[in-house]
C-alpha cells in the first residue's frame, strides 16, 4: 500500500505568544516494511530555527523556534509512504513467554532496538498488580509469547469500551483499567502495564491507521487522530511484533509507524514550551488516503 498522509496541528493562543519553541515527531520511520517516499512540513508562522535529529529509539525529532509574535500556529506535515509488511509469524511457533522474560532481563545493549528499554515503568506506565494478573490470564506456563500476546490483544478490545470522553491524554493506566473504558492510548498504555508486569518487553507505537477502509470492510477505529498500539519483543528471532488492541489485530499495511517509546511521553507528535500568559486551543486533523496507481 502507499498512503498520503496530511497531519494538521492547529494552535490558537488566547493572548500572543512572544516565543514559542516546539518538538514534532511527524515524519514517519523508515524500517522494514515500511519506506518514506517524501516528507514535507509547512509551518505559520515559519520558524527561525529548523533542526532534525534521531533519538534514543530511532524516531525522527526535529525541534523548531518561533520568534514572530503570533495568535495561532499551524504544523502542516504531508508524507508518502509505501507499507508492505511482512505477515505475523506462526503464533505456536514462538518461544515460551517466559523464555523471553529471561532473555529480556540479561540484555544488556541499549541499541534502539534493545528490549532494555521496554522492562520498566515509566513515566505515564506504572506497574499495578491489577494489569499483571489480567495479562497473566493469557500467559499460562510455556505458552508461546506471541500466542498468549495476540490473546491479550482481543481480550483488552472486548472488554474494554472505546469512549474518547472517559479519559484525557494525562490519564494513567490504573485509572483507565479499572474503567475499563479509553481510547487507543489507553488500551495501549494497560497492555503494556499487563506486559512488563510479568517482565515482558513492550514499546508504546504512534503513528496512523487507514482513514477509508477497502470496499465491504468495516472502518477501523482510531482513524481521525493519530493512533497507538503496542510492540511486543518476542526474541531475537522474531524481534518486535505490533499489536493494536483497540481493533483486536496485528500491525499490518493499514498501519503507519511514526515513532516508538516507552509510553505516550516519549513521543508525542507536537509539544514544547511558550511565552506568553494566555490559555490555547489545539485542533488536530488527520487523513491518511491510499494512493491509486502511484508511481
């Protein structure tokens, strides 16, 4: 599949803002499976300063400054990328999950792609005993990881309610769980609460979801914002493994990744600090449209 996205960020001040300098993580990753074809960013006003960098995790950082005194502010990112992932391994051909946790827990590179990174709360994923014994459900003796993770995966959708008016970005975890009711950030961040409980590498994904599904095909949650699932470490055979509790399936060419972290904190797609004494308003849109007969 190759998709053009467009991510509208849209800020407006309620007194001016005399300096505003902000973070973005919204160009999408190149790795397996999924490759950029262009990348563009149109910002009002325009930044004096325009600086990219990668992080700790891989992702794409660009860090910009404005210095024009300004009311509203508007982030325009627009990119072609190209998805064909490869298909999920044979779930009972994975290791036992507890084989992983003890292959986890002697890791000792800090490479992006090191599950070091993914054992341990963090700041918006705390560890509660709640999510570990739901997640326990799923990961009997000897099971293999991806099998028991693909499990918790449609659990955490059927009994959790999707209600993007039962949670806030600022939301933790526990609050979320014992809900039992969020948006695709929250099911992300209690899997991921379930996972490194019973010691299991697992990163928090943004990125996108097909806005139009094919013809006769239900329309996936999530699709109006940016979304999140989850990747699972399931060894260094298998690597990392996504799974999208909100809609019950695996990554596959309906997604786009954007950035991994250990939670949401990591990697939100704008944030950053203003001067000035006013409250704002944040507008966000997004489209992500298949692109027919492209080039």
């Amino acid at each position: 599949m190759i998709y053009d996205l467009t991510h509208i960020t849209h800020y407006e001040y309620g007194a001016p803002v005399v300096v505003n300098e902000c973070v973005a993580r919204l160009r999408p990753r190149d790795e397996p499976g999924q490759k950029v074809r262009n990348f563009r960013v149109v910002v009002e006003p325009p930044p004096r300063d325009w600086i990219e960098h990668v992080d700790a995790f891989n992702n794409s950082v660009a860090r910009m400054r404005i210095e024009t005194p300004h009311t509203d502010m508007s982030i325009k990112a627009m990119s072609r990328v190209e998805v064909l992932r490869a298909a999920p391994p044979a779930a009972a051909l994975t290791p036992p999950w507890e084989s992983i946790a003890a292959q986890a827990a002697a890791v000792q590179s800090l490479a992006p792609d090191s599950p070091a990174f993914a054992l341990y709360p963090s700041r918006i994923v705390t560890l509660f005993p709640a999510a570990t014994a739901y997640a326990r459900e799923s990961f009997t003796p000897g099971r293999p990881i991806y099998e028991a993770a693909v499990e918790l995966n449609r659990r955490i959708h059927a009994d959790f309610k999707y209600d993007p008016k039962a949670t806030d970005a600022r939301t933790p975890p526990l609050e979320a769980f014992a809900a039992r009711r969020g948006v695709c950030q929250d099911f992300a961040h209690v899997m991921i609460a379930g996972l490194r409980g019973l010691g299991l590498p697992a990163l928090y994904v943004s990125g996108y979801i097909r806005t139009y599904p094919p013809a006769g095909k239900p329309r996936l949650v999530g699709a109006d914002a940016s979304h999140a699932w989850v990747a699972v470490w399931c060894g260094p055979a298998f690597g990392w493994l996504g799974l999208d509790p909100t809609n019950a399936i695996a990554e596959g060419d309906d997604h786009i990744v954007v950035a991994r972290g250990r939670d949401y904190a990591d990697v939100p797609p704008v944030d950053g600090v203003i001067l000035s004494y006013g409250g704002h308003e944040l507008k966000v849109s997004v489209d992500v449209a298949p692109v027919e007969n492209a080039a």
